[in-house]
C-alpha cells in the first residue's frame, strides 16, 4: 500500500490491517518457496560433471539388483564405485556403462572381466576397492 499523503489517526487502523494482511500473503509465500527449496535439496544432485551420484540402494534400483550382489561385486572389484566417509557411491553413467560392458562379454572369465575393469580404472584414474 503506497501513500503519499500522511495518515490521520483515523485511517491507522485500515492502514494496520491492509499491512497484517499482506504480511499474511508473504509468510505463505515464504512456506510455498521453503517446501520447494527442501523438495529440491532431497534430491540427488549431480557431481560437478554433471554425472548423478547414487547410493547403494539407487545403485541396485538402477541395476535391478540386490543389496547383497552390489557388495559381492564390490568385494570382487568387478564394478566401479567409491568410499566416501565410509559410504560407498556410484556414478551413475559408470555402472550403466559396467552393466551394459558385462552383458556384451559373457564369454570372459571373472579374471579377464576383472583385468580389464581395472585395465579401464587405470585409464581413467579411478580406483576400484
């Protein structure tokens, strides 16, 4: 509410109500955009390349796996991930790709699969626990 003139004494009461009003508009304003900002927190971002990073259940989710086959291949070495603070994580452009190379090489043993896995590792600077 703009005004130019000055308020009487008679109008303060308007004036306060006009104001409580809008004041009421921008505090529901305010919950819509904190709702928004928390529902975009919650999701998973991307890392700085703008590749998805994925936790052991969104990797299983993703390879229509188990929990229990995530960690064998992890124990085996066979699919490519990282440990951060004692979690492990997933790019997940990396294990579509490890996914889709394992299913075009059935006829590798799990020692050729895992020479080259690492093979690839190397060339690309990552290490595989």
């Amino acid at each position: 509410m703009e005004t130019k003139e000055r308020l009487t004494f008679d109008q303060l009461p308007d004036v306060v109500a006009s104001l409580a009003q809008e004041i009421s508009s921008l505090k529901q304003e305010l919950s819509v955009l904190t709702d928004h900002c928390m529902a975009l927190q919650a999701q998973p971002q991307p890392a700085e390349d703008g590749n998805q990073i994925l936790t052991t259940a969104e990797a299983c989710k993703v390879l229509k796996c188990s929990r229990h086959t995530l960690y064998r291949w992890v124990a085996d070495g066979l699919i490519p991930c990282m440990k951060n603070g004692g979690k492990l994580t997933f790019f997940k452009d990396e294990i579509i790709r490890w996914h889709s190379a394992s299913r075009k090489n059935k006829g590798e043993t799990r020692a050729e699969r895992q020479e080259r896995y690492e093979a690839m590792a190397r060339r690309s600077g990552l290490r595989y626990l």
